[in-house]
C-alpha cells in the first residue's frame, strides 16, 4: 500500500513537471493550436560577410494575442536566443507597431493579434567554411486570450553558402511596411 502511493505521488509530481517543461508550454490548449513558431530568412542564401534578414513568424489562433516589447500593464515580450556560427553577429529585434488594448479592470496593453513577424539582422563572418549555415533560436512567448499560457520553441533554419543570393520571401516587405 506504502509503495503504491509512493508510485502515484511520483507520477503527480512528474506529470506536474513535465507540464512546466518549454515541450509543453503554451503549444495547445482544449486541443487547439494556439501559437505556430517559423524561422524564415528574406534571402535564399547567405554570403560571406553580407548581412541579411531572418524573422520569427508567429501565427496566432483567433482572439489571442501575444506581447510587444513593452507589454503595459500585463505580458510578456516575445524572447530569443539564437545560436549562430562563430562570428556573427545579430541586431536587436526590430518590432512592428503593436495594437494597444483595453482589458477589463483598466489594463492596458500593447502586443499582436493574427500574427507578427519579428525581424532581426544577421551579420555573418566574412569566410565560411561549411557549404551551408545552420541558424538556431529558442523562442519563448506569452499568448493570451481570457487566460495567458507561456509557450516555447528551438526553431532552426538552414541556408546554403554561396558568393550571390536573391531575395525569397515577401513576408519581410509586409512587415516593414508596418514598422515605426
């Protein structure tokens, strides 16, 4: 009797912290999706020393919404940590103008609805070794509708080395048209 309460305590607390884990946060709730992360890059390769775009798509469900830079009175930024190669160097995140909200009690915010592209620079290193370039983020968010779930993910892109590249993806034109 002892060892089989012992095992069902166990489980709880496991259950508890797996809950609390980045692999579970924030990513359904009530079996919907409430957030899809994407690593997009504006340009199909990345040359030596040339700097280029990259950006974190995030696509909320309907009536949700994720956080500004400066949330207000309630949220939390969106956050990354990128791992790139040896020697890059990456620009703040550059924000799009956000909504601003009145919740109830007076709370107001600022933050996303639908879906934000935030965008950094990436300065890669002036000599590249390997024959593409492997860029890494964990991102981490707070999405929110009548009750806020954190969410999380570790996003990767991968893009081929070559001395030309052409732009590739129109969602970065869309975003700058919205920045301040």
């Amino acid at each position: 009797m002892i060892l089989a309460s012992r095992v069902v305590f166990c489980a709880i607390v496991y259950s508890s912290i797996l809950a609390f884990t980045p692999q579970g946060q924030g990513q359904v709730y009530e079996g919907k999706q409430l957030v899809k992360a994407e690593l997009l890059a504006d340009t199909n390769a990345v040359v030596p020393g040339k700097t280029f775009t990259v950006g974190l798509l995030l696509r909320m469900a309907p009536r949700w919404h994720t956080y500004w830079k400066f949330s207000g009175d309630a949220g939390l930024p969106t956050e990354l940590n990128w791992k790139l190669p040896p020697g890059s160097k990456v620009s703040e995140i550059q924000w799009p103008i956000p909504l601003k909200t009145i919740d109830p009690g007076d709370i107001q915010t600022y933050g996303y609805e639908n879906e934000v592209l935030l965008i950094q620079e990436i300065r890669p290193p002036s000599k590249i070794d390997n024959p593409s370039v492997k860029l890494s983020a964990d991102a981490s968010w707070l999405v929110c509708e009548k009750i806020c779930i954190p969410g999380s993910a570790t996003l990767q892109l991968e893009l081929p080395v070559s001395t030309t590249s052409q732009p590739a993806n129109t969602e970065f034109i869309r975003c700058r048209s919205k920045a301040p």
